[in-house]
C-alpha cells in the first residue's frame, strides 16, 4: 500500500482457485509508510524506494512554497539516488539500479504533480547540475 490510513487492513485474504478447490491465505499488506529510508536499505526492498515520497506527502507544498523547501527536498532526493547508485552490484544489479532511479523519478514527479520547484529540482539532480550525486 502506498498510503496508510485508519482504514488500510493489516492483512489480505488471497484465495487460489484450482480444479481441486479452493485455497485461502491471510498475507500481510506491505505499507511503505511502514518503513523509514534506512529501514528500506537494511531491509533491502529496494523496490519500494520509487515509492518513498509518498512518506512526505503532506509535505510537499511545504518543500514547494520556496527555494529553501526545494533545497530540503533535493537533498533527501539525492540521499536516495545516491545510495542507490552506492549499492555493490551482488546486493542491486546495474540495471535494476537504473530501473529504479528512474522509476523514482516518474513516480515522484506524479506524486507532487504541479509544484513547479520540486519539478525543476529533480531536473536538475537527475541532469547532474547543482547536487553532486555520487
């Protein structure tokens, strides 16, 4: 689940359906809101991370309102991208780290939709100016 709310259920029934019958299993619902940014890494679901600003979403018109919000903003931004890029190829693979960057790119830009500092200040980073991603 990308958001989490009084009503966002703990557990899911998932029920398999075959010749022979029917199977049921209750299986824990995944919430990134769950997970800070080191709980991501340590626990390596590494494909939630394109997922992670939605954790912010309340405050996103607040890294909008002015440069200094967007500077907040961009360097959380470049943490992640960061030690994305940082990760040793036998825990990410090389594409799947390009994969995922990207996919945080597109989904982060969804997410905060016509605020146009947040916009430029990923362009930015993910062009290579300004922030220094290693």
């Amino acid at each position: 689940m990308l958001r989490k709310n009084d009503r966002t259920p703990e557990k899911s029934v998932v029920e398999i359906n075959t010749p022979g019958g029917s199977v049921q299993y209750e299986i824990p619902i995944v919430r990134v809101a769950d997970y800070s940014l080191d709980q991501l890494f340590e626990n390596r679901l590494f494909l939630l991370l394109p997922f992670y600003f939605f954790n912010h979403e309340n405050e996103l018109d607040e890294f909008n309102v002015d440069e200094k919000g967007a500077e907040k903003f961009g360097e959380l931004y470049v943490d992640i991208v960061t030690r994305i890029r940082n990760l040793d190829d036998w825990e990410l693979s090389a594409h799947s780290k390009e994969v995922i960057t990207e996919q945080l790119e597109k989904t982060t830009k969804t997410l905060v939709g016509e605020r146009t500092r947040i916009i430029r200040k990923i362009d930015e980073i993910m062009s290579g100016k300004g922030q220094n991603l290693n």
